[in-house]
C-alpha cells in the first residue's frame, strides 16, 4: 500500500472532500488524525468508516483558523501517533455575495477559515517534518483562485492565497525533505454543489469540456499522488481538477 506506516492529518475532513481524502489514504494504509469544528453525526460517521478500515484513526474537535488551537493539535497528534508525514489543508467556507454588498465580517471569515488555517497548521508542522526530513503538505486551492469569480472575492482571493502560500513553502522547506502543493478542483459534486437547483447544476456543467462535474474520489486520487512516493519530485506545484473548465 502506497501510505503503509504513514499518519496524515487532514484538516475539516467530516464531510465532502476532506472526507474523502481521508477515505482514500487510509484504503493505502495511512494512519488518521483529522479535524473539524465539532464531533457532530458526521465527524462520528467518518470516524466509524475510518476505523472499519483497519487503521489508527483520532478526531480532534479545533477550529483551524486558531494559530494556537492549531498548534495543540499537531502536539497531540505528535503524541497520539508518534509522527506526522502528511497534512492536506481543507478547511474552507464560502460567503459568496458581490464585491459591493459583502460586509467586512463576510471577507475576515473567509480569509481566516480558508488562508490563515493552512498558515496556521503549516506552521505547526513544519519543525516536525523538519526534524524527519519529510514530509508532503497538500492544500486545497480551487479553479477561482486562477481565474476569479463573480460574488466570490473574498473566497477567490484565499484560494489565490493558497496558491502563493505552496510555492513560498515548496522553496523554502525544500532542502529539509519537505514538499508543499496545491489541488485546484473545479465543479465537484459534493453535498452543497447537489443541493443547487437543477438548472444551476445544469449551466455549471455547461461551462465544463467534459460534461460533467467532478466526484471528490476525482480529488482524492490527486490527493494520494501528492501524499505518495510516486510524487517524490513533485513540488511547488497547482494541479487543477477540473475536467478541462480552466
């Protein structure tokens, strides 16, 4: 198996995507710490389907955007589990309003949640892969944060954020053994993107070469890449899962 004796944390990963890299890195023998706000039925869920795979799995109730919240985890993963070999930054949240109309609180939230956490949790790591002289660090960008959006700045501008926040990384971290990249999915059908109305669905899907919207086992298989040896010369780098929208 591709993660055998690895342990990845991944932040707010009870549902969507988050969950789903969970799902496919601990189908290759990776061991689990993730994150999200609250042990709620869904944090619950993914922890029953996680163990049934036979791996070590931990949640952790934090809010990502915390520096220090950020920093107790990654020490008690340290001590849950002995080491720590991959991080995918996924806590994300949308406040999608036109650039006119959004309010100072809708821009500082999405700011935090989705920039200041891979900050954050980036930060906590990178002395304990230093000291192993590994390590892949994964953050989840998006297709808006190479090309922009309509009602999305705020949320336009983290992902673009992202983007520049890997490649600093990627050359800094470098000569330790440590690799940074970003996934930039496109339409991918999680939970909320269904719930849209159908004609919705059907003019995003319009807009995509491939007919289609991406299913988030389309980012994990990106995820594992990353997270994997097969990566090994990979770094600084925005892979875009889009179906060719971009």
């Amino acid at each position: 198996m591709m993660l055998s004796e690895k342990t990845a944390l991944i932040t707010g990963a009870a549902r969507g995507i988050g969950k789903q890299i969970a799902l496919t890195f601990a189908r290759e023998g990776a061991n689990i710490a993730f994150t999200d706000l609250e042990l709620n039925e869904q944090a619950q869920q993914t922890c029953d389907e996680l163990t049934a795979l036979g791996v070590k799995v931990r949640f952790y109730a934090s809010d990502a955007s915390d520096f220090e919240a950020a920093h107790t985890v990654v020490n008690q993963v340290i001590e849950d589990f002995g080491r720590l070999d991959i991080l995918v930054n996924n806590a994300g949240i949308t406040r999608d309003t036109l650039l006119m109309r959004m309010t100072e609180q809708m821009w500082d939230s999405v700011i935090q949640v989705n920039l200041k956490s891979a900050f954050n949790f980036t930060h906590a790591v990178t002395p304990v892969m230093m000291r192993q002289r590994s390590g892949s660090i994964i953050s989840l960008s998006s297709v808006v944060g190479i090309n922009g959006n309509p009602g999305q700045a705020n949320y336009a501008a983290s992902k673009a954020g992202i983007i520049a926040l890997t490649k600093t990384v990627a050359k800094e971290l470098g000569s330790r053994g440590i690799r940074a990249n970003a996934i930039a999915p496109g339409f991918i059908l999680t939970d909320m993107t269904k719930a849209l109305p159908e004609e919705t669905l059907k003019s995003f899907v319009s807009l995509i070469p491939m007919k289609r919207g991406g299913e988030p086992e389309e980012v994990a298989k990106v995820a594992l890449f990353l997270a994997s040896d097969l990566s090994s010369y990979v770094s600084g780098q925005v892979i875009q899962v889009n179906g060719a929208m971009a």
